[in-house]
C-alpha cells in the first residue's frame, strides 16, 4: 500500500485532493495541518507546523515515508531553515 501525504488536508482545496485520494485504491492517506485533526477526517492526521524548527519533521516524513507528498498549503511566511 503506498502512501499519500497532503499537506493543508484541512484547507478548502486540500480537502478535494483527500477525496480524490480516499478513491484510490492501494493508497492511505495521511492529512497534515497547523491544527487539529477536523470534524470527520477518519484518516491519520499529523498536526505541525512545517515552519517549526521545534518539531522533527523530517523524522516523521521518514515514519510515515510517502511515496507521493501533494502540497496544498496556502501562502506561508518564515523560513523552512
């Protein structure tokens, strides 16, 4: 089964690309937000803050390891370094 991670899961067009990826099949999906997990999401949700050099991200993008990352984050300010 491979894996796709949408980034703004929660956000208005992130939630049509989850649709769209809850109709694949052989694919879980794995919604990423600032917040948490939203009303009706029944997949797995990872709540960060991509900007936040607090957070290990790259150690939980290794955990999950999607075979697809589809990027639906609206304008962001700051730096990823």
């Amino acid at each position: 089964m491979s894996v796709t991670l949408v980034c703004g899961g929660s956000g208005f067009i992130g939630r049509w690309v989850c649709e769209a990826v809850r109709s694949q099949p052989e694919t879980e999906l794995v919604g990423v937000g600032l917040g948490p997990k939203p009303d009706g999401f029944n997949d797995r949700w990872l709540e960060v803050d991509l900007l936040d050099g607090g957070r290990n991200v790259s150690h939980e993008l290794r955990e999950i390891a999607p075979a697809t990352v589809v990027n639906c984050t609206g304008s962001i300010h700051g730096s990823a370094l």
